[in-house]
C-alpha cells in the first residue's frame, strides 16, 4: 500500500518503516496517527517479518506534531462553547491517536527505532512505545508538551518513566528542555549512540538481524510478557491522561502558544 506519511519497506525478515515528510521536518499531522495502525498490524502478521526499524527521512527524525496542520483535525479546540457534547468529541480523538502509537507496542515483532537529529513531542511519544532505541551523537530529545500549553498524552508519560525512572522522566517534562544523546545514554533513553546516520543504519539492522535469528514464537512471547508487566497500568493511564486533557485544552495558554508559534516569538503563558 502507499502511505502519505509513511514509507514502508520489507526485507524480510526485517521491514523498515519510515516518517516520510522530510520537507516539514517528519512533523505529524492527521496521516501518521490513522496509517501506523494497518501498517503495524500488517507487519504483525507477515509470518516473514521478525523485526521492525522505525527511522525517518530527511534532516532529523520528528519535529513533532504539526500543531498548525492539525487544528482543522480538531475543531473542538476553537468551539467557543466548551459544553460536555464538544468535550466528548475530543476525548474520544485524543483516544483514536493514542491508539495511533500504541499500536507499536501492540505488534509482536520487535521495533527498533533509529533516531537520527532531533525527536522532538510527539516523535519521543512514538519512540517509548518501541522496544529498542538508537540514535547518532548528534541526536536531541524534548519532551515539549509543556511547552506548547498541552499536557503530553499520546503515551510517552505513561511509557517513559518505565525506560529512564520517575526523576528523569519528571524533569523532561516539567522543563520541556532538550537532551543530548549523551545524556540520553546515561539514562537509558536510548541502547546506544553511533557517530553518523549510517553507522546508525546499520547498527539497528545487525541488531534486527540477531532478534532474527532466534524462535520468533520465543521472541515475541518475550515481548507480551514484558509489555504486560506493565499493561494495564498503562492502558487506566492512558484514559485519565485522554479525560484530563480533553478537561483543560482549549486554554488560554494553548491560543497563545498557537500565535507565537505562527509570528516565531517566545510565548507569554498566563496558566489561564
């Protein structure tokens, strides 16, 4: 099938799965919430697939979500009348994209993400749902949310604090500030560093080829058993994480956020 956000190839038995807007920095807009959940699913069940690497076209990995292209998707954030009707509608939006990440952690074969300069909001949602993380030395991370007047809820607080621990996962994302692939290593964010995309690319492909290797039936029992430890925790956390934000969006602070984005200034937030 062809996708207008993502490219995806087969080897078997690795596929490759590629953000492919290079033009708008890999930016995530309506296309690469619905297109990874049949791309996932077809991948989990291609008896020839055994492993999966996520990487991205272009200059960087994620720029995040395309906060100005997904307005339209989401018209409830301008409805002046925030009564209960609207808010349902957007609650249940915000679980239809979750479901567009979970569906990473849902598939069997293992996922490999490649992350090659910036992941930015949305992108790191989408990497804590993969397996495995790699990146290049010049590799940056920002959980943003905070930045842009949301409150992160696509996944990546209910799956990073399982990957960093509690005191760093609290400090991206109270700060909203970028770390470095270094720091990133230190805090097993990610499983190794590389100098360049293509010591990147091949180092993820070796590593898929040794998860290849092995019983898939074995490996991808592994992989149930390791998601479930933590499965229901992070599907009740989920659906607070939808209610609450469907609770306090739109604000003040996120019209705001919206402007500066658009006239390139600093925002001005008033927690209003």
């Amino acid at each position: 099938m062809e996708y207008t956000f993502y490219q995806v190839e087969k080897k078997p038995p690795i596929a490759w799965v590629y953000l492919n807007r290079p033009e708008k920095k890999n930016a995530m807009n309506a296309p690469a919430w619905s297109e990874l959940i049949p791309i996932m699913k077809e991948l989990d069940e291609d008896a020839d697939i055994r492993a999966v690497i996520l990487a991205g076209k272009g200059t960087i990995f994620c720029g995040g979500i395309d906060l100005v292209g997904m307005i339209p998707e989401l018209p409830e954030l301008m409805e002046k009348e925030q009564k209960g009707g609207v808010k349902l509608r957007l609650y249940n939006k915000i679980l239809k994209m979750q479901e567009g990440l979970s569906c990473i952690e849902q598939c069997r074969k293992p996922v490999i993400a490649a992350v090659h300069g910036k992941c930015i909001g949305a992108g790191l949602d989408m990497i804590c749902a993969c397996d495995i993380r790699l990146c290049t030395e010049d590799a940056g991370f920002s959980l943003r949310e905070a930045a842009v007047a949301i409150v992160a809820d696509m996944g990546v607080l209910q799956r990073i604090s399982n990957i960093v621990g509690q005191g760093v996962a609290r400090e991206l994302a109270y700060t909203a500030k970028d770390i470095t692939a270094k720091r990133a290593l230190e805090t097993n964010l990610v499983n190794g560093t590389f100098t360049d995309q293509d010591k990147l690319m091949k180092a993820a492909e070796r590593m898929a080829l040794d998860i290849a290797a092995n019983s898939p039936l074995a490996v991808q029992a592994a992989k149930m058993v390791l998601n479930q430890i933590f499965a229901a925790r992070v599907r009740d956390s989920l659906l607070f994480n939808a209610a609450l934000s469907s609770c306090i969006i739109p604000s003040n602070d996120l019209y705001e956020a919206v402007g500066a984005f658009t006239q390139k200034r600093k925002p001005s937030f008033t927690g209003s």
